[in-house]
C-alpha cells in the first residue's frame, strides 16, 4: 500500500472540545496508521477465510447431532445439548480470532497516543477499579465475579480519574449469570463530602437492593418531576444532596447517558470520590469494524466525545476546586 495514503490522511476537528487535536493526531497518531492498515487487511483477509471454512463446520456438527438424536443414539439431556453447544462455541471463537488480534492491537497502539490530548494519562488492556470502591459506592448490585478491561487512568485539572468497563457476575446454583455489565468511573478529589448522596434507578423495579443498603440515609425530594420519575436519590446529609443535584448537573448526567445509547447512570458521592456507573451493552473505546479502513477516523472522534463528557462532569461539579462545594 503507497506510503502517500498515510500521509494524505487528516483529522479534521469537528467539535470546540476537539480543538488541537489534530496536531496530536498529525505527530503520534498518523505514523502508526500504514503498517496498522496493512495488518488489518491480512486480518481481514485470514477472518474471511475462516468464515468460509466455519459454516459447513457448524452446519456438520447439527447434522451429526441430529442423526445421533434421531436415532436415539444420544439421549435428550443437558451433555449433550452442552457439547452441541461447546463445540459451536468453539468454532466461532476459533473463526473470530482475527478480529480480537486486530482489536486488541487498534487499542494497543492508537488509545495511548490519543490519550496524550488529555494529559497524564494511561491505558491498560486488563486492569480495573479496585473491587473496594464498587463496594463503598453502595450503587452495584452482590457479585461474585469481576471482570474489567480497557482501563484508563490519569490526572485531569489535578484530579485522578480512572475507568473501565466491567462485567459483573454473581453464581447461582449451577448457573452464572451476569448482573452488571458497563462502564466505571471513578473520581479521587481534593477535597472530601461530608455524607453521602447516591443516585440510582428505581429499587424497586432492579431487585438489586436491599433497605439495610441504605442504612443511614433519607430520600431526598428534587423539584424535577422528570427526574424523580427517573431515578432515587438518597443522602445522608440533605442539604449537601440538594447542592450537589443541580438542574446543570443533572443535565450532563442525562448527556452522559444518550451517549451510552440512553441507558441509566447511576452515581455516589462519599469521601472524596465521585463513583458512576453506566450500564450499557456497547464496547467501549472500540476500533472501527474490521472491515473499515483505519484510515476512518470516526472511531476516534467517539473516544473524544466519551472524555469530554467524562471531564465536563468534572467541571460542572467542580471537582477541580480544593476548597467546598
């Protein structure tokens, strides 16, 4: 592939918050694409290939079972139908190897160097919050199982910021099943709460909390029918829940979440953290397809839309500020 085709490649700013970026994108961003794009198209091609070979694969594997079924040769219970299903599963994740290669090198060489736009920032394949806060926050439901993956951290305006996605699991019987999966964020301030204020969905519609949870705390009444028909809010000291709850606030919260394809946040305020968790289905920070050239920037232009909502939360709350609320 002409090495011109890279070179030709610009990012233009579309949105205020992107201003400047280009220079990023032009310096660390564009030396990368060529040999990225080549990688891609080899993926591709070897994904491509696999797809061929997958399909008489699986459609093989049904016929056989169902012979072996109709004939009564394989009794109709939970090993067989769990090897069919193993044997499938198999199959696929054997088919789909190229796409998480590519994905996992997308990542690996384009988010750090677009995270230089925002400072002091960090990417990691595999790590996450520690379990602790998600425990303290009061917000996530009982779990057994936390996976985590495309963590960031850094310091914004002299505040710690780290998030990652997470999937969250709790065992039942036999069976496990997942109860959470979305994105976390958790703010370290430089000042503390004197209580706590939580924001979370309807209790009583999510089954996921128990009122010994919210020992300690009162509901708090908000003058915005709208939200309340949204979501509860409870706190330990009124007033700081009142201050804290804006109209502005409330405004980026609900940004926030059409980002995230209109799923509900929730959030909690205690110590000198600001914890939110955003339940949604979307992989985050993801590359484009792998069939879409990298050359496409739309991708990156989500990632900075997801940060600048994560900052303006920041300094709509002025988290930034040392002193009180």
């Amino acid at each position: 592939m002409p090495q011109t085709i890279s070179n030709n490649i610009i990012f233009t700013e579309k949105e205020p918050y992107e201003k400047g970026f280009s220079v990023i994108f032009d310096q660390y961003i564009k030396p990368k694409l060529q040999s990225l794009e080549e990688k891609r198209v080899e993926l591709e091609k070897k994904y491509t290939q696999r797809k061929i070979i997958s399909i008489p694969v699986i459609a093989g594997i049904t016929g056989v079972f169902g012979v072996l079924l109709a004939l009564g040769i394989l009794p109709i219970d939970r090993l067989p139908v769990f090897l069919y299903i193993l044997a499938i599963t198999g199959v696929l994740w054997w088919m789909r190897g190229p796409v998480r290669e590519y994905t996992r090198l997308a990542k690996e060489n384009i988010i750090p160097e677009v995270l230089r736009f925002f400072g002091d920032f960090v990417y990691s394949v595999d790590d996450g919050i520690e379990p602790q806060i998600l425990q303290q926050s009061r917000i996530m439901p009982t779990y057994d199982h936390y996976d985590h993956e495309d963590y960031l951290k850094g310091t914004y305006k002299n505040v710690f910021i780290e998030m990652n996605e997470a999937n969250l699991r709790v065992k039942r019987g036999k069976h496990t099943s997942t109860v959470f999966k979305g994105q976390l964020i958790h703010f370290v301030l430089n000042k503390k709460f004197t209580g706590q204020t939580i924001v979370t969905t309807d209790s009583g519609k999510l089954g996921n909390f128990l009122g010994s949870l919210f020992s300690g705390m009162k509901k708090v009444g908000l003058e915005d029918p709208k939200f309340e028909a949204m979501f509860e809010v409870r706190g330990t000291d009124q007033i700081e829940a009142r201050y804290l709850l804006t109209t502005a606030f409330m405004e980026r919260l609900i940004n926030l979440s059409e980002l995230y394809q209109n799923h509900k946040i929730q959030c909690s305020f205690f110590d000198n953290t600001l914890f939110i968790s955003i339940p949604s289905t979307l992989n985050l920070f993801e590359p484009g397809p792998i069939g879409v050239s990298v050359y496409d920037t739309d991708s990156i232009h989500t990632f900075l839309k997801q940060m600048h909502y994560v900052f303006d939360i920041a300094n709509q709350l002025k988290l930034t500020s040392t002193t009180g609320l």
